[in-house]
C-alpha cells in the first residue's frame, strides 16, 4: 500500500511524541501491506474500526490513540486524515 500524506504523521508525532514508534511502525507495516479488502485488513489488525467501505480508524500505541485513514483498496492508496479528533489521546 501506498500511504499519502506522510506530513501529517510527522505532525501527529510531533503532537503525540509519546506514540512515536507506534505510527513509525504502523506505517511501516501499512507500507508493507497488500489489502484488497476491509476483511483482508481486519484479519491483520483486529482491533482496528472499519467505520465505512474506506474509512478505517486504526487503534495506535495499546489503544491510547486513534488514527482515522481512508483506504482506497483498488488503488492500494492510505490517505492520512487529518483532524483534531482521529488522533487523540483516549480520555482527552
């Protein structure tokens, strides 16, 4: 897969330092990945939300944060989003 908008987990790191080396390694193996579907996907992070047929929110660094991403499988394109509220520390 493809991840676009590599900015913007620079940024979440910047933002979340504490869950540096869970989005380094999230994206490492999102890059790695061969998804064509949500259920191919699930079987690899089970904990992950499938929100919608591309909206998928990935549970980072042992649930603590929540990174949203929307996923165009066909095209084996990620596209980071960005927004105050995909990412967050949980109770905050």
């Amino acid at each position: 897969m493809r991840v676009v908008a590599v900015k913007t987990l620079k940024k979440y790191i910047e933002v979340f330092p504490k869950a540096k080396q869970s989005i380094l390694s999230w994206y490492e193996e999102a890059e790695k990945a061969n998804w064509n579907s949500p259920n191919e996907l699930k079987e690899q992070y089970h904990h992950s939300s499938i929100v919608s047929e591309k909206r998928v929110v990935f549970n980072i660094h042992g649930n603590s944060f929540r990174l949203a991403v929307d996923i165009e499988f066909r095209l084996k394109i990620i596209f980071v989003v960005w927004d105050s509220f995909t990412i967050r520390q949980n109770g905050h």
